[in-house]
C-alpha cells in the first residue's frame, strides 16, 4: 500500500467513530476476555425517544444497531470487566472498503430498566494513551496503534479511572 492509500485509510477509520476522539486498530477485547451480561440485551431508548439502540447476544459479544431517525448503524461489541467495572469493546460492523474496523473503548453501567454509558476518552485518557501506547494524532482525535495485548492492558490500568470519561448518558429499556 503506497502513503498516500494508508493515510486516507486511517483517516477514514478514524472519522467512522464520530462518537469518540480515542480509537484503536486492534481490540480491547478479545474472545478469552469477553463475559456477557444479560441486563444488556433488549431495546432500548435514548435521545429523548429519538434514538433506539437494539442490543442482542451474538456468540461471545453482541450485535447493537442504533437507530436514529432513519439511518441504522450496526455494530459489534465485546465486554470484559476489570474490578466492578463493565468495559465495552465496540467497533462498526458496516463493511465499507474505504473505512477500515477501529475500536471504541465504552463503559457500561447496566441497572434495570435503564443502562447508562460513557465513551472513555477524556483528555486524560487520550494524555495516558499517548504516553504509554504508540499513538497517532489525526487531527482531534488519537488512533492507537500499539499492539492487541498493550491496548488491553492500558484498558485494564486507565479505563476504569473516573477521569478516563466524561458524562454519561442513559438509556431506558423499552423492551
């Protein structure tokens, strides 16, 4: 692949997670690590009713599709926990030859009838990454690159931090 295809690769990938400004090449999560929690699965309601997320098991993850208005998102997720924390391992399952697969780190707080979660990629976050993974900066967001087993350990160290997110938002089950 020449530069120039590589650099408007990545910067592709890393527009597709308009969500968050931290995202990674490999996962957070892999197979062995991931657990499921069945509060997790359902419909559920956001937005003030202008979003729907439908969440349902998939194997040793999940397959989320978020609804707004008309447009429909899917993607694929894996949780870990690490201590009493829920991490989220999220990343596009829309296939699209243009944008490659990064990874978005979500912690989840699942709870009866609602779920609140939080993008992890606070300026303090996104500080650590920088210092303790290898990086790149595409304008204000940070792609990691570093390897599957150092993002995962990052993940375990800084991602339950409260200063590692900002505010959460909450979901309600409508299903």
């Amino acid at each position: 692949m020449r530069f120039p295809s590589l650099v408007l690769a990545l910067a592709g990938a890393v527009a597709m997670t308009g969500c968050s400004s931290l995202v990674s090449l490999n996962p957070f999560v892999t197979d062995p690590d991931a657990v499921l929690d069945p509060a997790l699965a359902g419909v559920w309601s956001g937005d003030n009713g202008d979003a729907t997320y439908v969440i349902r098991q998939d194997g040793r993850g999940y397959a989320i599709t978020y609804v707004e208005k008309s447009e429909a998102i899917r993607f694929q997720a894996k949780l870990m926990k690490a201590g009493e924390a829920e991490l989220m391992d999220l990343v596009s399952a829309d296939d699209n030859a243009f944008q490659l697969p990064v990874h978005t780190m979500v912690r989840v707080w699942p709870g009866g009838n609602s779920v609140r979660f939080a993008f992890l990629d606070s300026d303090w976050l996104r500080e650590q990454a920088a210092k303790q993974l290898a990086t790149t900066q595409t304008g204000d967001r940070t792609l990691i690159t570093a390897p599957g087993d150092a993002v995962r350990s990052f993940l375990l160290k800084c991602g339950v931090d409260e200063k590692a997110y900002g505010k959460a938002e909450v979901v309600e089950r409508v299903q």
